[in-house]
C-alpha cells in the first residue's frame, strides 16, 4: 500500500463518517420534533433560530476582523437591505473585504 492510497482510504473514510453523524443530527432533530407538542413559546423560539445563527456567525468575524470584517458585514447588510436578496449580500461583504485588504486596510 503507497502512502497516497492510504491517505485516499483515511480522507475517504473521514468524509463518510462526517456524512454519517450529518444525517443522523439532521433526521434526528426531526425524530426528536416529533416528541415536542409546538407551542406557541415553541413556535417563536423556532421562528428565531435562523437569526440566532447568523449572529452566532457574524459577532465573531465582526470581533476578530477588525475594521475590514466590520465593514464587510455593513456592506452585507445593507446589500441584504437593498435587494432582499441572501446572494447579493454575500458577494458585496466579500468584494468590499477584497477591495479593504487590497487598498491596505489593516484588521
């Protein structure tokens, strides 16, 4: 056995369990729904998730991207503002980090 072909089983092997354990958290969340009665207090916490990850995603770029990860995220919300539209936000946060690096901005 070469050494490439055993880095080829090991990475093979590591990717299958990966997507092993992520089907298995995302079909066991919705075995685990079936067991909640969705409440209205339920209902609400569900309705916020998706903007608790975001914040979850964004405070920490914001805190350790200095000024260029700052600005990016300012360019990504008000591009989402803009155009309601989750791509176009993307694309200005990372061309507006690209032309911060690339002008020298620092951070």
């Amino acid at each position: 056995m070469t050494p490439t072909s055993f880095m080829s089983a090991h990475m093979a092997t590591g990717i299958a369990v990966m997507v092993a354990v992520t089907v298995a958290l995302r079909l066991g969340g919705f075995w685990i729904m079936r067991f909640v009665r969705v409440t209205p207090r339920v209902q609400r916490m569900i309705d916020a998730l998706p903007g608790s990850v975001i914040v979850a995603s964004v405070v920490p770029v914001a805190v350790n991207g200095g000024a260029v990860g700052i600005l990016a995220i300012v360019a990504a919300v008000l591009a989402m503002i803009w155009q309601r539209n989750d791509f176009v936000a993307v694309v200005a946060g990372m061309l507006v980090a690209a032309l911060a690096r690339a002008a020298g901005v620092s951070g």
